[in-house]
C-alpha cells in the first residue's frame, strides 16, 4: 500500500524557479517522494497523512554545508573563542577528551539540533576522528538521527609524534566498508576534509589532494579566515583547484581569488554567525554590496534579500554539496524534505512577502514540522521518536564525562606550575 502525505493550505515556497511560490497550496509525498504540488489536491486513499499547513510556510528542508556536528555536546564550552583560540581549547583540548562514544553522542545529538532548526541535510566537516572507532561514532550518529546529507571524513589522527601528520588511510577504508558501490549509505554519501594550504604544509597539503582525489571523494577545506595565509593562490601554483572543492568562510579572499574558485567550478560555504562570534574577517563573503560599507558609503537597499538567503539556504546548499538532484526544492520527483514553518506568531504574522518575514524573524522554534523522505522527524514543535530522550540522555552522560576530564586537565596544569 501506498504512504501519502498530504500537506494543505499552506504558503508553499517551492524554490523552484518553474513553480515559484503556490499561496494556499498543497504538496503530496507518495512512498518519500513529493510527487505533486497544486492547489485543491485531493488524498489518494482514506489512509492518507494530511497535514494542515494553513498560516505556516511549506518549504524546502534547508541544507546546512558546514557543520562540526560532532561538537553537539559542547555547546557554549567556548562562548568567547576566535578562530585563532579554537585551536589549543578546542582541537587540541576538549576534542582530545572525546571517547568515540562521546563522539556518537555528539554527532547524534548535533544533527538532531541540525533537524530542530529545520535543516534537513548536512555538510558533516568531522574533525575529531582520531581513530577508525571516532569515525565509525560519528558515522553511527548522523545514520540515527535521520538526516541526510555528506559524511566529510578525514583528520590527521591517530594521535602521533608527527606534528604535521598525514590523513590516514582510515578515509580508505570508511569509503569501502560503509559507501561501496554507488557511494550512498542510506541518506548519506561520503566526503573528505582536508586540512588544506592555511593548515599543513605545501607537500602534506598535495598528498592530502592526491589521497582523496584518488578516492573519488568531494573536497571541503578552510580558506580566507582572518591571519590565515594565502591558500587559494597556493592550490593554483600546486594546480590543486577544481571543481571537486568546496571553500568554507572565504572571509578574506581577494576579488582575483575568487574569480579563481569560480573559473575552476569550485563552489563557496558561507558561515556568517561564525563570521563575527569567531573574528574570521570584517563581514561575511557576501560579495560587492558589503563593499559600500569598507568604502563607509550609504545606499538605500542592498542587493541580497531574505530570499536570496533562503536560496543559498536550500537549492544553493543542495548544488554545493551535489545533491540538487534529491533535495534542496520542493520539485516534483524529489525526496520529501519539507519544513513547515508557522507564520502566525506575533513576530511572523507580517505586511509584506512571508519569505522576508521567515528571514528576518524566524528560528527553531518556529519550525513546527520536519519531513526527511517524507519521514516525521519533527511534528507539533518537537523532535519524534524513541530515540530522542536516549539521545539527550548519551548527550548527558558524555557532558559528565567531559567536565570531569576537562577538571582534572586543569588540576593537572595547576600542579606543574
Ligand atoms: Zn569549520
């Protein structure tokens, strides 16, 4: 028998050019797959799921392309950190206090703040793989939580006498074991982070290229943040660019830099809250409207809208991570990943387009409805399934375990000096 669901009367923004937005519309999803949007549809059997959508926006589920999802149990650890401080406090510090257990509790309870939020896909930059065990939590973690999207593996661990130490070969291994064939494993496909020129030197960073090129495996690197040095004209000499690269922060790159990762088909991650909480540059790489504010000229609009943002947000993300053909619109043929946000709040219930209302007032906790594959993952403003009061409690326990190694770190530190 046939599963449908049925969402109607809603504002449906489908990001999709050939539909644009449908007022007071509709969307079927038969066995996962949105396979209808309109106005009036009727449900296709008294079994069908109907979900009333009026005074909510029906959208695409947004697609996150950046995400240290593993860090889920450490939230506001480092409230006052720059980039600069991640460093020793977070990658050479708390990370290493991190089991592969607390790197699935992590993960898992990250990706579910991810779906919380309405992001219905991830970019999963993993970076505290210190062992095939860390990797294999981490993977563990984003399968259970339902959400889809890239496994970024990687990391110079084990941990190693080498200060500079290559990737492993684990990335090998997590490739054969977990996404042979066609590269999926349920909703996830694979990935690799790499350290790139700001964060290794100039002949690790080609063996790291070679390695996973060699893989077959899509590339996400650091580049542009405030004192980091100049890695995009480095991939150039080194003839590393390519299409296969996703760059994350840009802060800082020059106009000929990025006319470089264009030419070369390479596609930007934008991190603006990250942007200013971490010190990565003066503004966001939003491009040339933002320049006005370096040259202190006033304007009476700027270029980017709240749907500008909503694009970069789902299709954007979706072709970014090359997977535009499953997800990032609400398009007929598409898996059905599909938020419900609801309008009628006082700060939502608005005058002029509901998009810039979503953009400029909206947050998790107005997102009242998540679909993954026209799977509930959230429903009446709260996350569904057994395994959501597990997953808070693994979340407890590895912040336990935490605090208590974090406190015998400093006592430890204490006593040497
Ligand atoms: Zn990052």
């Amino acid at each position: 028998m046939d599963d449908e669901v049925l969402i109607t009367g809603g504002y449906v923004v489908t990001m999709d050019d050939d539909l644009g937005d449908v007022p007071g519309g509709d969307v079927r999803i038969l066995n996962g797959v949105i396979t209808e949007i309109g106005t009036g549809l009727r449900p296709g059997s008294p079994d069908t799921e109907i979900v009333d959508a009026r005074g909510r926006i029906v959208m695409p589920g947004m697609i996150d392309t950046h995400r240290h999802t593993w860090q889920g149990a450490i939230a506001a650890y480092t409230p006052q950190i720059t980039g600069y401080g991640y460093g020793p406090v977070v990658l050479s510090g708390i990370t290493l206090d991190h089991t592969a257990e607390d790197v699935y509790a992590g993960t898992l309870w990250g990706a579910l703040q991810a779906l919380d939020a309405g992001i219905t896909s991830i970019g999963d930059w993993a970076h505290a793989l210190r062992s095939a065990e860390h990797a294999d939590g981490n993977l563990r973690g984003l399968k259970e939580s339902g959400i889809r999207g890239v496994f970024f593996c990687g990391g110079p661990g084990p941990a190693t006498d080498d200060p500079n130490p290559p990737h492993p070969v684990d990335a090998r291994r997590m490739r054969d074991e977990n996404f042979p064939g066609n590269g999926m494993n349920g909703r996830l496909r694979m990935g690799m982070w790499l350290r790139g020129p700001a964060f290794t030197s100039a002949e690790r960073n080609r063996e790291d290229f070679a390695f996973a090129r060699e893989l077959g495996l899509p590339i996400s690197v650091h580049v542009g943040m405030a004192g980091t040095a100049d890695a995009i004209p480095v991939l150039q000499s080194d003839e590393l660019l390519g299409d296969d690269i996703n760059y994350v922060h840009c802060n800082m790159l020059t106009d000929e830099e990025f006319d470089l990762v264009r030419s070369s088909g390479g596609t930007i991650t934008l991190t603006p809250s990250t942007d200013m909480l971490m010190q990565f540059g003066t503004y966001p790489a939003t491009g040339p409207t933002l320049e006005t504010l370096a040259r202190n000229e006033m304007v009476h609009e700027v270029e980017l809208n709240q749907r500008d943002m909503l694009r970069l947000a789902t299709i954007g993300g979706a072709l970014v991570l090359g997977i535009a053909d499953e997800t990032g619109s609400l398009t007929p043929g598409k898996q059905g990943d599909v938020v419900l946000v609801d309008m009628r709040s006082p700060h939502l219930d608005g005058y002029g387009d509901p998009v810039a209302m979503l953009g400029l007032g909206a947050g998790p906790a107005d997102v009242e409805t998540v679909l993954v594959g026209g799977e509930f993952l959230k429903r009446d403003g709260a996350l569904v399934g057994g395994h959501i009061e597990r997953a808070r409690e693994l979340m407890h326990q590895t912040q336990d375990r935490l605090r208590a190694r974090v406190q015998r770190r400093e006592r430890a530190a204490l006593q040497t000096h």
